[in-house]
C-alpha cells in the first residue's frame, strides 16, 4: 500500500487539520481585518490624520507577513502547537494593553506587535500543515482552509461595528481578546504535524530556492500587488462614508471583500485542474486589476461600490489561497512553512507601505482618484511579472 496513504496523507484526520486551519484564520484575520470598523473611532480619540491611523493595520500587516518566515520554520521544527499557543497569548495580551492605551503610540505598538505576531502563528504555519497533510486534493484542502480568511472579515468586521457602536471601541478589543485567543487554543489541541513520509525529497536550502525564476516571480508579483490590495480594507469604509453612504452599509463592504474572497478561494480552487494551477493563478492578478477600475468610476454609486469589493474579493481570495499550491507545486511540501514565509515578506512589505502612503495621499489631495489609479497600475505591473512563472515545475 502507498506509504502516503499509510501515513494518513488525504485521510480524515487531513480534514480536522483543514478545520483548525480554517479556524485559526478566522481568528487572527477577523481581528486584522476589521481595523476598518476601528478606523474612525481611533482617529477621533488620537487626534491623527489617515496616514499615521493607516499605521496601525500597515504595521501589523508588515509583522505578520515577515514573521510568517520565523513562524513557518519554526513549525516546521517543532510542529505547530507551541506555535498556535504563543499566538494566543500575544493575541489576547496585545488587545487588551490596545483596549487601555492613552496614547496612540501604544496602541500602536501593542495592537501592531500583538496581533502581528497572532496572525503570524495562525497563518503560515496551519498553511503548511494542511499542504502537508494533502496530496491528491491539496488545491482543493487549502482552499477550505484559507476560507476561514474570508469568513472572519465578513463575520467580525460588521460584529466589530456594532459592538463599537453599543459599547465603545475599547470594550470591542476586549471582546475580541477573548474570543480570538479561545479560538487558536482550541485549534492548538488538536492540530498535528503532517505525517513523515520515508520517500519525499528534502528540502532545498532557502538560498537555493531564492535563486530561482520560479522564487522571484512569486516574490516581484507579490510584492506589486500587495502595495494596493491593503488599501481597500483600511479605506473603503471611509470614502463610502466621505460620499454621504450610511456608516453601517460603509463597513458592510470590507465584509463583502472578505465573502466574495470565500467564492474565490473555493470556487476558483475547484477549476484548477481544467484550467491549470498556474494561469488561474495569473488570471487572479488581472481581476484585481479591473477591481481597482470599478473603484475609480463607482463615485457615491453604493451598487458599483459593491461590485468593487466583489470582483477585488474573488481575486484577492484567489490569490491567497493558489498562493501555497503554486508554491507546493514548484517546490515541493518538505519545508513549505519555510519558502511560504520568505514569499510573504513580499507581502509584508507591501501592506507596510501601501496604506499609510495612500492615507498620506489622500489627506493631501483631499480624495482618493490618485490613490485607485496608483492601485490599479501596480496591480497591472503584477499580473506582468507574475506571467513570467513557468507553468510547470
């Protein structure tokens, strides 16, 4: 019999791995991506412009993402329990010390570092887990268990909302401490490592994968698209709400970003095998290009604004979920955390710069037409480099 099969590889126990992925995310990206809802309340209180507030969610994007290179290797070590309690801990700690802060430094320093570093236990390492435990529905797997992404921001941010509006923006980062921080230690109970497999080939040294074309594709790709697609989740809610557009329907569209990228992490995962990983992969940058298009003509049209979130949604889930299958298709499972991660500095990066430039755009201009613009060009300078990935490994 296949030793993978033996080892429990596509097994039933591959599946729970799937549903504490898909929970672990729920957590840590519902808290990360509702930072819209927290947006005004925060900028209110701290007396700061849309660039320095955009710090909090850049900040905490830029940890996440480059620590997911420390978390992946790490968890691909020592397995990925000791990794889902310390985000736990730093998740509860860092919203509750947000939740007290008298200064916006603080709270930037403590929502930043703490929900950072939560994010980073929760992602990348259960990313490399479930590609572990899968091999004939990989695509399939982590497209499930990325889902969990898009669920928390359609779930937590209009919960974010609204427990902001019945009890104050402190009281909700409690809240959330609580909830968030329950949730990956349930996840900690009961995920595993992947099986060892006696055949597979050993990792390459991440050196070696870094000089690839395969690796800077990826990387350049990554890097582009991700200076615009942070934008939308800080600033969406504030332009539809500058175009006279209900508070409560305004925060409803970063929660629609996060429900139509479920589509495109199911949905899409579910056609690559007809139409090919890698171009469903390149098809999702265009998308997000066209997006970005729908934004510039969509003015205080509330139904264009949906369509924005909704074509931005499936594309972003898209990329986010054939993200780790590209990367396990080009370079194999053994050490995937590890090449995962170093792909996500791209990221981090871009979540680093991309918003708190674009609010310090947007003060100065006093709108937003240069910021979309801006976004839809380098989500076109991706999709031209991502079209340089070779197509097979």
């Amino acid at each position: 019999m296949d030793a993978r099969v033996d080892a429990g590889v596509d097994s039933g126990r591959a599946w729970v791995m799937v549903g504490a992925a898909f929970a672990s995310m729920f957590a840590v990206f519902g808290v990360a991506y509702s930072f819209g809802a927290f947006f005004d309340s925060m900028s209110d209180e701290f007396d700061a412009g849309s660039g320095l507030t955009a710090l909090f969610f850049s900040v905490t994007t830029f940890l996440y993402f480059t620590l997911g290179l420390v978390t992946g290797r790490w968890s691909d070590r020592v397995g990925p329990k000791p990794v889902l309690l310390t985000g736990a801990v730093a998740m509860f700690v860092g919203l509750m010390i947000t939740s007290v802060a008298d200064s916006l430094w603080l709270g930037l320093v403590s929502y930043s570092v703490g929900v950072g570093i939560a994010a980073a236990c929760g992602y990348v390492p259960m990313v490399a887990v479930v590609g572990g435990w899968f091999e004939q529905k990989r695509t399939m797997a982590l497209g499930v268990a990325v889902a969990g992404i898009g669920m928390g921001t359609l779930v937590m941010a209009p919960a974010s909302s609204w427990l902001i509006d019945a009890h104050g923006w402190r009281i909700a980062y409690r809240i959330l401490a609580v909830g968030a921080s329950a949730i990956l230690l349930g996840c900690a109970a009961v995920t595993t490592r992947p099986p060892d497999v006696a055949d597979v080939e050993p990792a390459l040294p991440l050196r070696s994968v870094a000089r690839t074309p395969a690796f800077r594709a990826l990387y350049g790709s990554t890097l582009l698209l991700s200076l615009a697609l942070f934008v939308p989740f800080v600033f969406i809610a504030e332009y539809a709400e500058d175009e006279g557009i209900d508070a409560g329907l305004a925060a409803l569209l970063v929660g629609l970003i996060g429900g139509a990228s479920i589509i495109g992490r199911l949905g899409l995962g579910t056609l690559a095998p007809r139409v090919g990983l890698t171009r469903l992969y390149q098809s999702c940058f265009a998308m997000m290009a066209v997006s970005f298009l729908v934004w510039l003509a969509a003015g205080d049209r509330y139904p264009l604004l949906v369509l924005f979130t909704l074509v931005l949604g499936v594309a972003y889930g898209g990329f986010i979920a054939l993200t780790p299958a590209v990367t396990a298709e080009a370079f194999g499972t053994v050490g995937l955390g590890g090449v995962l991660g170093a792909i996500y500095t791209a990221a981090g990066v871009g979540g680093l710069i991309g918003p708190p430039v674009a609010g310090t755009v947007i003060d100065a201009s006093d709108g937003y037409t240069a910021v979309t613009i801006g976004a839809m060009a380098l989500s076109l300078a991706a999709f031209l480099v991502i079209r340089r990935l070779p197509t097979h490994r």
